[in-house]
C-alpha cells in the first residue's frame, strides 16, 4: 500500500446486510444446511458475536484483534475483509477520499463513508445504507459486495449464522490464491505473540498502539499515518546513529521516505561514554558512514552546549532535564527507536530514547547518576537512574505538547539483548516482529516489553533475562506513576 492510504482508524472492512435484530448466542455449526458445499464452491460461514468464521472445512480466527459480527440497530454488521481476502481479493483503504476498494476475479468495487453511492467497475449504484466507520471499524454493505462478485448470501436467524457462497466457476482458487492463503497463515503464526499480550485491553479509554509485521519503508510510511500526526514548523526525527562497529541500528533505506516525507532534521546528541560517537565532528563522521547524511540533514544538538527544560511537578529525582541547545530550534519531534536491550536500562525504546537520546553529553551523566551529577555517573541508584528516564522523558514530551507535537515509533528487529550504543553487540536471538507506533510513550514501551514476553523463551529469554536483571520494568511503572503515560494499551494490528 501507498503513503497515502489508511489513517487513524484501524482498517479493518466490515459490512452491512439487511435483517431483524435476533438475541442469544449458540456455538458456530459448521455443518449446517445453508454450509453445504458443491464441488468446486468456497463456503464461508460466520456467526453474531463470534471471533472465528469457517472456510470450507477451515476453522479460522476472523483477525487478531478479536473481531465479531454483531446487530446494530436492523443490520447485520460483517467482516468484510476477511471474506475478500479468503477468496484471493484485495481490499484497499484511501484516506484522502475516504474511499475502499475492493477487488475481485477482475472487478472493483468503490465505497465512499458516509455515501450511499457505490461504483462497479465506475458504474454507479445506489445502496440502502451508507458505509460508515464506527469504533474503528470501517461498515460496508455485504448484499450488494457479495451479489456484485457473484457470491450468494443467507442468513439463519435462528442460529444467527450468515453463509456466503462463491461458486466454484467464481472462485478465484489460483496458485496466486493459494499463495496469499499460505502466505496468510504463516503471518497468522509469527503474530502469534499478539495474542494474550499481559497489558493489552478493549478498553476504548486506554491509548492505541498500531502494529504492522511489514518493516519496510512502506510499513513505516502506512503506520505513520495511522497516527493523523501532522508536525508543525521544524521537524526532529530522534534516532541513535549507532556506535561505530554496530549493525543494528535503523537502517537509513528504511526510515528515509518518511523522514523526507515531513522535511526532517535527525537529531543526536553527544555520548558521555566516549567512543564515536562522543565529539561532535566524530560524531558526524559515525553518521556519514552508517549513511544518515545522504538522507537527510543530521544536527549534533548539542554541539554548541546544553540547555535546561523545565520537568514536571510529579518528578521525584530531577530538578530539571540537561538537552541540546539546538533542541530549542525545533518545534515538531518523530521519536523513532529501535527496540532493543540495553545494559545499563534493561531495554531500550521510546523513553529512553527521548531522555537519553535527547539529553546532552552532561545530561547523559545527570540522568545516569540518578539526578546527583553532571560530571560523575557515580551516586545514584539503579532504580533511580531508571526513574530519571521516565522524568527526562516526560519532560521533552510536555515541552513538545505545548509546541509542535510529538509522536512515538518503535521498530522491532534486530533484537539484541545489547543498544546500539554498543561497538560489539551480541547477536540477535530473536525473531523481527513489526513496527509499532503510538502517542504514549509508556504504552508503546509496555507493548513491545509484552511481545517480548510472549515470545518463545528459546528465542526472548536472554533478552527477558536483560531486562529483570536491570529491574528495566521500573522505568515504565515510574513513567505510569508521574503521569508520562499508561501500561494499559490497546493494540491495533493495520494488517489486518
């Protein structure tokens, strides 16, 4: 998919067919009358308020996210997606023109939200209900879908079951079928870790955090958009250009569409550690080499000093945050991490990334010595060395807020239990997840902490083990105590 399409809500394509509203819930029967198969014919089956759909003798979760048909009002509201998608055709989301796309075995159909006027093949139609979204979720009629593609439609009020058949010289049971079917079940398996995650919830107050598997630069430009995030004035994307010697780091190939696509500066500050990355002109050196230059302009920010931001009230360590002086010249800020361990922190995403990885050369050692130096790393606890993340953090997101916005993007591959700060990294153990993306720092840390967990210990375990080690969960309950944002998440798979 293009830069442009899908945007905040998560595109999931559900539809509308004409019905009385029935209660009571039963057990999806896959042998009913209306799930009888001629030969050749694809039967799909799904059932009010129920997660899974069948095709054919195939028994399958309808997405990741839990998603059910339900009764809303005197209408039937469907999965659509998943239903296009079991029969080889794409479905597509314009957000510009608030339009879906839906092909099959060689036709389209166009819907526009909140319109009643559909095109086949750029014929009009007029249908009875307009497409609407409603709590992220996309409604579209199914008859006239289903009806335009030659698929049959039949509902069992009794049992609430809804059968759509494609007839057998309809179906598009091609090798390229096949292949997206194939291709379908193994991602279902690798996003397994979705699944369960300890601090992911339905519950709408709860901030969202998107994910898509696809980590390429079209991954990322599609995520992005979810968020609706428009950057005012000057625009600061915060990475780590990685430590001479390190691989892991962001690769340049995939972030550089979308920090060109907002005009951005990547913004660094100097490490307080030495290496290559602890003088400004060697520093831009490390840059030019692992490729940031030839994408964008890279700025040392504190390369003519530090400056001091206020932090919040609910601090309990730091007085105030020590960043680059230039950090004054931006407005806007894309905080865009590699998840990872860390040595001295457990792991390392978002939060640290924007209070370490904004804080000056001496703002590095005032948050590493727990708020006690800016000279000495010594003084501090571990505990309060992680809580001064939490607060560095909180202070750059609420100088953002009241300026051009900030927004929050964790990609998760090359998992090392060792940063990027690190010349000599272990070897990545575990599988590459995704990308994730949101506007809380605290829940897109906890969300990627969560995949971890939920990740065979044979693969996550020493990265696990890094994190308990360092106590590296303490930055995220101190985050959620002063306020910076909530463990409780919401996860939206753009996927799907």
């Amino acid at each position: 998919m293009t830069a442009n399409i899908k945007k905040t809500i998560v595109f999931i394509i559900a539809a509308a067919m004409v019905c009385l509203a029935f209660t009571g819930i039963v057990a999806l029967n896959t042998q009913t009358d209306n799930a009888f198969a001629a030969d050749g014919e694809t039967v799909i089956t799904l059932q009010i308020e129920n997660p899974e759909m069948t095709v054919g003798d195939d028994t399958l979760s309808i997405d990741d996210s839990g998603t059910a048909p339900i009764i809303a009002g005197d209408r039937t509201l469907v999965p659509v997606r998943a239903i296009i998608e079991a029969v080889g055709g794409t479905v597509e989301w314009n957000a510009d023109t608030r339009t879906a796309a839906l092909t099959y075995g060689g036709d389209e159909i166009r819907l526009i939200i909140d319109s009643t006027t559909a095109y086949l093949n750029d014929t009009a139609n007029e249908l009875d209900v307009a497409p609407v979204i409603i709590n992220y979720r996309t409604m579209l009629p199914i008859r006239f879908i289903a009806e335009s593609f030659g698929f049959s439609v039949d509902w069992d009020g009794d049992d609430r079951i809804i059968t759509i058949t494609v007839p057998a010289d309809e179906a598009a049971a091609t090798d390229e079928t096949t292949e997206t079917e194939d291709t379908a079940v193994t991602n279902g398996e690798e996003l397994a870790v979705l699944n369960g995650l300890e601090h992911r919830t339905d519950d709408e107050e709860d901030p969202v955090v998107y994910f898509t598997s696809d980590i390429s630069s079209e991954g990322l430009i599609e995520i992005y958009s979810y968020l609706s995030f428009e950057p005012e004035g000057n625009v600061a994307i915060k990475l780590s250009t990685g430590e001479a010697g390190n691989t892991n780091y962001l690769d340049p190939n995939l972030i550089k569409d979308l920090v060109q696509s907002v005009d951005g500066t990547i913004v660094e500050c100097n490490t307080a550690y030495g290496g290559s990355r602890a003088s400004t002109a060697v520093h831009m050196q490390t840059a030019e080499d692992h490729g940031f230059t030839a994408i964008a302009d890279v700025d040392i920010m504190d390369a003519d000093g530090s400056i001091q931001i206020p932090v919040s009230d609910a601090a309990e360590n730091l007085e105030y945050d020590i960043v680059g002086s230039h950090y004054e010249n931006y407005d806007s800020m894309i905080v865009l991490s590699h998840f990872k361990g860390h040595a001295m922190g457990g792991f390392g995403g978002a939060i640290k990334n924007t209070s370490i990885g904004v804080a000056s050369s001496e703002g590095k050692v005032y948050i590493h010595s727990g708020a006690h130096s800016t000279t000495s790393w010594s003084g501090g606890t571990q505990d309060q060395f992680l809580e001064c993340m939490a607060e560095a953090a909180q202070a750059v997101y609420n100088d953002r807020q009241e300026n051009g916005g900030i927004i929050y993007i964790s990609v998760m591959n090359h998992l090392s239990v060792d940063c990027d700060c690190d010349s000599n990294p272990a070897e990545p153990e575990m599988h590459d997840v995704g990308i994730l993306a949101s506007y809380d720092p605290v829940a897109l840390d906890q969300a990627c902490v969560d995949i971890v967990y939920n990740t065979d210990d044979s693969e996550s375990g020493a990265l696990q083990e890094r994190i308990e080690s360092r106590n590296g969960i303490h930055t995220l309950e101190h985050a959620e105590k002063i306020g910076l944002g909530s463990r409780e998440y919401q996860l939206v798979n753009i996927d799907i």
